[in-house]
C-alpha cells in the first residue's frame, strides 16, 4: 500500500508545482489518509511541489505513522499545522498552499500570523479531491468489496426484519452484520424506516416497529 500512496502523492505533487505555490499544507482528514494511509483524529500533511512529504501527528499516532507511513518523514507535534507551516518557512517555502475548503478562518489567521511561518498562505482549491476522483486498481477493489460486503450484510437481516422489530434493532443488526463480514465501519448514519417514516429521505431509525401501528 505505501507505493500506491507515493503515486498518488506524485500526482498531487505535480498538480503543486503546476500551481502558485511551493508546497501544499494538507489538512482535510480523508485526503491525508489518501495521501498516506494514516487514519488520524490529529494529522496533517507537508508535501513540497518536489522531494519527500512530511507527515504530522501527535504522540498517539506516533508508532501507527512509523508503520504505516514508511517513506515519510514523521513529526510528532500535538499542533500539528502550526508544526508544518513553520517546517515549511524553514525549507524555504515562501508561498504554501491550503486547504480552503477545509481550513476554518480562526486557524487560517494562526498560521498567517506565525512570526517564522510562510510569507504568504494561497488557497489550493479542490486539488487533492480532483486527483481523487480519478479511482486507481486499489480503489476500484476497495469499491467492490465494499458492495459485496453490503449486499451480503442486507440479505443475512432480511430474516430478521419481522413486526416486533423496530427500526433501530434493523439497524443495529445491520451494521453488526457489514463489521462481521469486514467493513471497518459505515460510511453514513444507516437509514431503517418503516410505515409513514418510509417518507422521510434521511429518517433516523427509532423505536417504531416494523410491524402495523395499532
């Protein structure tokens, strides 16, 4: 896996150098795990138009990054963007690219105001989403698999959808069911809705069974 996150950090590095900066700050948590394969609460991503990327993480993910992250260069700071962007003004990064998309204004004006951080922040735009929509082998193998593991989780609940059921024993089962055939976890709220919450496009499964109201 740490070769197809190098390839895809290549092509973002050639999307960075094709911009007005010299090195992009990569907040947004799923596209670090893109980039990187780390799954963190507390990470961000240094990666230079050129040259090794550098990956940011507290003392919790320490050991995880070493092992999943083979051929970054690890800092292990519980601030992690702060850390990045004056690493950046170090190595002579005088414009860095952010995440706009993501960043909120509270934390823009910190790094901006960093007396040893870049001298000039620019907004990035949706690069990384851009590459991301372009599925490679892995992701393609992933996306199968996890339509596979859904339809078999939906068919083993069918059983158990009876009238003394409510909504939200359906949905318990139903996400027990996709974590024992794999999945690290569901990728939104599940939705189990029965009699007039049938309607309700984004309905959160309650207490009502599935059965005929009396």
């Amino acid at each position: 896996m740490a070769q197809i996150h190098a390839r895809r950090r290549a092509r973002a590095q050639q999307k960075i150098a094709e911009s007005d900066a010299g090195a992009a700050l990569i907040t947004s948590k799923p596209n670090v795990r893109y980039l990187s394969g780390l799954a963190s609460s507390n990470v961000a991503i240094l990666l230079p138009a050129s040259g090794p990327g550098v990956l940011a993480t507290d003392s919790r993910y320490a050991e995880a990054a070493e092992r999943v992250c083979p051929d970054l260069q690890i800092v292990t700071e519980r601030q992690v963007e702060p850390a990045l962007a004056m690493l950046a003004a170090q190595l002579g990064c005088g414009t860095l690219g952010f995440e706009a998309q993501e960043m909120t204004v509270e934390r823009h004006a910190a790094l901006a105001g960093l007396p040893d951080g870049p001298a000039l922040m620019v907004p990035l735009g949706y690069l990384v989403e851009d590459i991301r929509m372009i599925k490679d082998d892995a992701e393609i193998e992933l996306l199968a698999s996890a339509c596979a593991i859904t339809a078999k989780a939906f068919a083993a609940v069918l059983p158990d959808v009876r009238p003394d059921r409510t909504e939200r024993d359906l949905a318990v089962l139903l996400e027990r069911a996709m974590i024992d055939l794999g999945a690290d976890g569901v990728a939104f709220d599940t939705i189990v809705a029965s009699g007039p919450n049938g309607a309700i496009p984004h309905h959160s499964p309650g207490d009502r069974r599935s059965g005929p109201e009396i």
